[in-house]
C-alpha cells in the first residue's frame, strides 16, 4: 500500500513538473478541476460593469399627440464592461405618471424573449381607456444581472474559484403631451354688416400656439395666414369667411362664419350731385342779386 500510495506521488510530481515546463503557467485554470464554489455579490464598477443602454424610439420627447393611444417602441441591451463577465438583462418594465402600476415588459426567461427587443407596446389609459389629456412622462427600466469568476486559493491539489453575482441598473425617460382640444379662433375686426369699402381688415386671435392658420372666403379654397391681414379687391355684394386654425397636435378648430356684404359708397355720383347743387346755387344767387338791383333802381 505504502508502495502504491508513493507511485502515486511520483507520478504527480512528475505531470505537475512537465505541465510547468510546457508553459502552463495558470495550471490552476487548466489542469485542475475547481471543487468549491464561494458565492457572493460584488459591486458593478469593481467589475467595469455600466449600466444597461435603453433607446426609446417613440414617442419622441417634447412631442404632441392628439391621439387616444400611443406606441412604446423601445430597445434595450446590456452595458459595455471592461473585463469579461457573462451579462444578461433580467427584467424590463416601464412606469407611466398616468399609471398606478409598473409594465413589466420582459422578465428573464420569459416571453418575449430578450432577442425579441426592440419591442413595440401600446400606450394606454387605464383598463384600457385613452391616456389623460395633459403633460405626460414615462420611464423605462433595465436591470442588468452579471456573474464574475475569480481564481481564489489553492487547497490541496484543487483550485478554489470564486463566483460573484451583481445587478446594475439603467432607466431612460420621455416626456410628451396629450391635447384633445381644439383652438379657439376668435375673429375681432369683421362684424356681420354692410362694408362700404373694397378692402377689408382682418384681424383675429387663437387661443395657442397654432401650426397653421387658414382663412376661407365665399367657400373657396384655404388660404394660409401668418398673422392679421388685409382682404383687397373684394367684389360688390355678400360674402362670408371663416378663420381655421391647427394647433400642434393636430386639432382643428374654426372661428364663427362672418357674413358681410361689401357696397361702396357711389363716389361719381355724389361728386355729381354735389356740382349741380353749387350750379345751381350759383345760379340762384345771381338771379337774387339781379332781382335785388332792379328793385332799387
């Protein structure tokens, strides 16, 4: 037995001696089979670890819907990490400020799958209904979950190797508006009344930022607006024009129609009537002063 028991260190020896010589110099990492396992957590940077990257696509930040649901469309994936460490992200969930409840999105080992991501997500109100008209945000969440291995020490014939756990976090957030409501157009200078001019002031207000304003004269064509304007060259007789204005999320809202007629006052013929009144007063005075002369006389 003594004997067998000495052949066995010889031999050991003897393959530690030759793996040595060949250049393995890790002969723990390649010649030994580890037979503990210390597990635990580290922290993220001591790892190089950076927190997960989340895109969001859209909704876009600081834009204006008037639309009663809305598109999550998002990306996610792990961090960049500067020594080699085995990552995957374990859960991704969103909170919307209209929501009491966060969305989990993905959780590991669940469907989707994480290679399924990017991953579109209708935005809704709740139990389904439309999101809330008013200033908006919503969040996204990623938790990245990370395993590290380290060599530890040497106990007998067997390398000790211990395995570290850790988790790092990373959020992206969009802000965004809700408006059902459409402007109000409010038109100050034409009234519902005769004109006796071929032009025309237009002024008006809206209630908010418009995108595009438009004005419509007898039913015809749009025509757009940059602010208060002059109608010129309108023909004798009735018209009728309404004021259109589109705010940044799409609503439409008009002004009340004005119905207006346009008759300029018959210049010429006053001109006229004011000459034959001087002729013939003039022709009055002198008669009254002949008549007058021949009475003294």
């Amino acid at each position: 037995m003594k004997k067998t028991a000495l052949a066995v260190i010889v031999i050991s020896v003897i393959s530690l001696s030759a793996a040595v010589e060949a250049g393995l110099t890790n002969f723990g990492m390649a010649e030994f089979i580890p037979n503990r396992i210390r597990g635990g957590t580290i922290k993220p940077w001591e790892v190089g670890a950076e927190p997960p990257t989340i895109t969001i696509i859209s909704p876009q930040n600081n834009s204006v819907f008037n639309q009663d649901k809305l598109t999550l469309f998002l990306h996610a994936q792990v961090g960049n990490s500067s020594t080699y460490t085995d990552r995957w992200l374990n859960t991704v969930h969103y909170r919307a400020d209209w929501l009491q409840d966060d969305i989990y999105i993905y959780t590991k080992g669940s469907t989707p799958s994480i290679d399924q991501l990017p991953t579109s997500l209708n935005l809704t109100g709740v139990n389904g209904t439309r999101i809330p008209e008013g200033r908006h945000n919503v969040t996204v969440y990623a938790k990245e979950e990370g395993s590290y291995t380290v060599l530890g020490e040497i106990v007998g014939a067997f390398q000790e190797y211990i395995d570290y756990t850790f988790f790092v976090y990373g959020s992206s957030k969009v802000e965004f508006t809700i408006d059902y409501t459409a402007p109000t157009v409010s038109i100050l200078s034409m009234k519902n009344k005769t004109y006796a001019t071929f032009d025309v002031p237009l002024d008006f207000t809206v209630n908010e930022s418009a995108s595009q304003i438009k004005y419509s004269l007898d039913g015809q064509n749009n025509v757009t607006l940059a602010n208060n304007t002059m109608l010129t060259g309108l023909s004798s007789g009735e018209h009728s024009l309404t004021v259109y204005a589109t705010d940044e999320a799409g609503n439409v809202g008009s002004s009340e129609k004005i119905n207006f007629s346009v008759t300029p006052f018959p210049t010429a013929l006053v001109v006229a009537s004011l000459l034959v009144v001087v002729v013939v007063a003039i022709g009055l005075l002198v008669y009254f002063k002949k008549s007058h002369r021949n009475k003294k006389q």
